[in-house]
C-alpha cells in the first residue's frame, strides 16, 4: 500500500512539474516574450492633449492588445498646465504611470533625478529601426551613452492664419510675404492691425497656446528672434534680462495693451471660432483645423526679428519610468507605439522623429497643401529650437508665472518686469 501510494505521489510530482514547466514563458517568432498563461498586466500610460488625440492612442491599444493579449494598457489624461507637477506627485508617492508622454521641459527633472527606465535595448530590435529616428532628437532623452525615451513630436512653431480674413483686407499673406522675403515682426504687426475689427470682436494675432500659464511657448520664439534666450546655455545664468529681452517683451506688451490686436490675459478665443486672423501653434492642431469649415486658412513660418526667424521647436517623448513593476512590457509598448507604422498614425497629428515618415508623401499631404508643409515644418526644423529646459524648471516656471502677472496687470513696467525676474530666478539656477 506504501509502495503504491509513493509511485502514485511520483507521478504526481512529474505531471506537477510538467505543468509548472509548460507555463514558463515562451518566445514567438518575432523574439518577444510572450506572457505567462492565464497572467494580467495592466499598464497605465499618462499622456495630455485632446480627445482626438486619446481616441488615436485607445485605437493603437486596441491593435496592440490583439498582438498582447496578456498586456492591458489605460490611458491617464493630465492637464497639460498641472502636467509635471502632477507627474513628480505621483512618483513621490509611488503611484506614477508605467509609461508616459513628457516635454522637452520636463526631461531634465526625471531624467537627472534617475527615474527613467533605460530602453536602450531598443536599439537592437532590427524590426524597429532605430537609425531611422533623427539623431538630434534623442539628445534631451540621451545620457551616458543610453536611451531612456522615443520622441514622437519634434514640431516648430507656425503661425495658422486665416485666408479669408487677409482676401478680405486685400492683404499679402504671411506665405507670400515670406516667398518674397519680407515676412517679419513689422510685416507682421502690420498686418495683425489691419486684420483687428473690435465690433466683430477679430483680434489679429495671438502668440498664446495651451493657456496663459504657457508662456515658454508664447514668448520663447519672439525672445529667440530679437536675439536673446531666456538661460545661458549652462542653465546658470537668466539672460533674459538684456536689451534685447527688453525689446522683445515690449514688443509683446505693446500687441496686447498698446495696439489692442492680440487677445488680453485670460482671454480664449481660439482660431476656430474665425475671431483671430493669425494664430501661432504647432502641427498638433492641424486635426482641429481641418474641421473648419467657416472660413479657409493656411500655414506659415513664424515671422523674423532683428536676430532671424527664432523657431522654436515643441517636443515631446514617450518614456518608461523607472519604478513600473514590468518593465519588459512598457519596453514592449513604447516599442510598438513608436515603431515605423505607428509613427505613420501619429504623424497626423505630430511632427515625427522617424526621417523615413518626416519625408513621406503620406506626411506633406497632412497639412493644407505639400508646399505649406514643407515650407511652415521641414524647412524650419533644421534651425529650431528647443523650448528652455532646467532640472529645477517647476519652481523656475512658478515664478516667472508669478512675474508676468506684474505685466499681465500693467502694474510694472517691462524694465521691472525683467528686474524681478532676475531677482526671483537667478537664486534657483544655483
């Protein structure tokens, strides 16, 4: 009875460890590991943005849940104002997403803190093609020779103007003026005052984006073309108080309190609406464009000041963090949303890093015609750039918030304006 009751327990014990042994994972035909059977992992992915572009990604997910169905991906929208400091709350309490979207802003903070998972395994994946990315564009999501992020958005700035408005008034448009080399902030101002009619509530320009709280993005390119910068390249030193810092922020002042043609503080008009005649923005809002049916419109370079055009580049990378608990499956993800035909999907709303998608037809048709795109985007990205960028940006954008209120209330001159600005961020550069 002993003697069959131990034969029965062996064979017990080998069926045990066959089975334990036949759910190990396995590797497909295209080398990735395939999930355990019968084992969930559901990752979170925080992006910000608009419906369409979270309708974009859930389609993406659903089609990379049929080749994963082990892995489930949630989508986390974040206000793009309350981005970061939502993003370093969530790290802090261990509760941050898998894997996330972050600007060229934010990068510094995560990355020198070490909260980035290292993807640069990445690069091996000859399916992926890593050497079809831009190498310029990985230098914010590079360090020590490792990657730790994909860029999807490399976008310069334009200016969305619209055409009906300039038919209208009988004006030269911006992409005239700068077929003929005459598109500048004067051409500009011009026209911007032309094309303002307060009884029809049209404002002629408008430099703000994503809100007020924005002002890296509204400000960076006209500092960049009166030829100063916000930091010294070292991110030391706050440069902006200058001569030239001087000029550009009166030149702004002067368009919302001077000359009444852009929108005041707080103010929302969007271009949609037909009641701003120029409107800077990137290639994101071509989805939103493209829905305009009241009036037609085009796209333009930005226009030059006394130091040149002074494009600024919006930028934008998916990353890993480095505390998910499945690692191999944000890997898996980030690699398939950022690979050569996802990059395709994406590009009709983003700039792309990938130079095969960048210089595909399927990309110059995204825009009103192939020549404004060519002209307003790849023609700019050579000589864009980047948006100021410090480890410690959160408290730096806090007081240069808190600054141009002073300016925004007309309580301060721009002289002072740039004064305080010094005294109130040069200590955090240290």
């Amino acid at each position: 009875m002993k003697k069959r009751f131990a034969i029965s327990l062996a064979i017990l014990l080998a069926a045990t460890s066959l089975t334990a042994c036949g759910s190990n994972k396995e590797t497909d035909t295209g080398g990735t590991a395939k999930e355990e059977t019968g084992k969930s992992v559901n990752l979170k992915f925080s992006i910000w943005g608009n419906d369409t572009h979270k309708q974009m990604y859930e389609d993406m997910i659903a089609k990379f849940h049929e080749s994963h169905p082990s892995i489930n991906v949630e989508i986390m929208t974040i206000p793009f104002a309350d981005y970061q400091q939502k993003l370093s709350i969530m790290q802090a309490s261990k509760t941050a997403p898998d894997v996330a979207w972050l600007a060229e802003r934010m990068i510094p903070q995560f990355l020198t803190a070490g909260q980035l998972l290292d993807i640069s395994e990445i690069k091996n994946d000859s399916a992926y093609n890593f050497a079809d990315i831009y190498p310029s564009t990985l230098n914010l999501l590079s360090k020590d020779d490792k990657v730790y992020g994909i860029p999807f958005s490399t976008p310069p700035a334009m200016i969305y103007y619209n055409k009906t408005l300039f038919e209208e008034k009988g004006l030269a448009t911006p992409t005239e003026l700068y077929k003929e080399g005459k598109w500048n902030y004067d051409e500009f101002l011009k026209a911007a005052k032309a094309l303002t009619d307060p009884a029809k509530g049209i404002y002629g320009a408008n430099m703000v984006r994503n809100g007020w709280n924005n002002w890296p993005d509204a400000l960076q390119s006209i500092f960049n073309a009166y030829g100063t910068d916000f930091l010294s390249a070292d991110g030391t030193k706050l440069t902006l108080n200058s001569p030239e810092g001087e000029q550009a922020l009166t030149m702004f002042s002067d368009m919302i309190f001077k000359d009444n043609v852009h929108p005041k503080p707080g103010d929302q008009t969007t271009f949609d609406t037909g009641k701003i005649a120029m409107q800077k923005e990137l290639f994101s809002y071509m989805g939103k464009a493209k829905a305009v049916t009241d009036f037609e419109w085009d796209i333009a370079p930005l226009p030059a000041g006394p130091a040149g055009t002074g494009t600024t580049m919006g930028y934008a990378g998916v990353v890993g963090m480095k505390d998910t608990k499945h690692p191999k499956e944000t890997l898996e993800f980030i690699n398939y949303i950022t690979n050569p035909d996802n990059m395709i999907i994406t590009s009709q709303f983003f700039v792309p890093s990938r130079q095969s998608v960048l210089e595909s037809d399927d990309f110059l048709k995204q825009g009103p015609s192939p020549e404004s795109v060519k002209m307003a985007v790849i023609d700019q990205m050579p000589t864009a750039k980047s948006l100021p960028a410090h480890p410690n940006w959160q408290q730096i954008d806090t007081k240069m918030q808190s600054v141009l209120d002073y300016l925004y209330t007309q309580s301060s001159s721009v002289q002072d304006v740039l004064k305080k600005a010094d005294t109130e961020i040069t200590p955090l550069l240290k």
